[in-house]
C-alpha cells in the first residue's frame, strides 16, 4: 500500500493530483463501437461464454448504438445454428438476441453432456457385442467355459438334477 509522506499535501490540487495518479490505472478503459468487431467467438468457445463476453464489452462504449451492437455480435460469431437463425430472423436488439440465445444455450449444455456421456461410454470395453456373437457360435462363454457344462453344475448346485 502506498503511502504519502508527513506533511507532502499542502493543497486540495495537490490531494487531487495524488490521487489521480495513485489511481489512473484502475480506470475501466472505454471502448469506441467499432472496438466491438474486433471480438471474435472462438472455435470451442460456447454461445453462453460468447454472448457475456460480448455484454461485457458493451457495457464499456461510451456511445451505445444498439444496431451496431447488433452487427458486431453476428459478425463475430462462429458459423453455426445459432449464426443461421440471426441471419433469418435479423435482430433489431441484443436483448431479441439474447432471448433468442437462450434457448441454444440450454441445447449446447445439452449436447455437451451428451458427447462427455458418449466419451465416456466409448472409453468402456465396447467389444462385448462381438464377444457375445463369439459365445453364441461357440457355445462357450468369453473365458472359454462349455454352457452345457455350467448348465449342469448350476442346476445340480441348486439341486434341480
């Protein structure tokens, strides 16, 4: 923490220069409009991460023009579904995009989980439906073992012989 040394302000200007200076460098930058074309969603970036990013933006130009909101969002975006339906319904506002946005995000967490569900289920022992194919040609199980021999030891097992 900086301090100020004893006795270093005699005026109110010098209090105010100090603190300025002290200051300056937390100052939230402002943006002009044509900043926001410069924001670009990224290939796995998703709509949600996408559209914060861009609100966030927004927040800080200093003259807001929702039409060139508007542009810049869809110029930024990613070819996809969502990029698609801007381009048919053409939005007047971001608060129509967002709503519209909303519904896609719940679809991308959706297909997110499925393809984590689907990842996981391939890293599984995926080769059972052959080995199954396997015990039904051979008549034998995965470890070999003859069915009509294990048929016969579980029914004299539970005494049905």
């Amino acid at each position: 923490m900086a301090t100020l040394p004893a006795r270093s302000i005699q005026t109110f200007n010098n209090l105010a220069k100090s603190f300025v200076s002290q200051f300056a460098a937390n100052k939230v930058m402002k943006l002009e409009v044509t900043d926001l074309f410069d924001i670009k969603q990224s290939r796995e970036e998703s709509l949600k991460s996408y559209l914060a990013q861009f609100n966030n933006a927004t927040i800080r130009v200093d003259d807001p023009d929702e039409k060139f909101f508007v542009k810049a969002f869809q110029k930024g975006m990613r070819v996809g579904p969502f990029s698609d339906v801007l381009a048919l319904r053409r939005p007047t506002s971001m608060e129509e995009i967002r709503v519209w946005a909303k519904k896609h995000v719940e679809v991308e967490k959706d297909q997110a989980e499925h393809s984590v569900a689907e990842h996981t289920y391939s890293q599984k022992d995926t080769t059972w439906p052959d080995k199954v194919l396997a015990c039904l040609d051979t008549g034998r199980d995965a470890f070999g073992k003859d069915w009509d021999e294990m048929i016969l030891a579980e029914t004299s097992r539970l005494g049905l012989s």
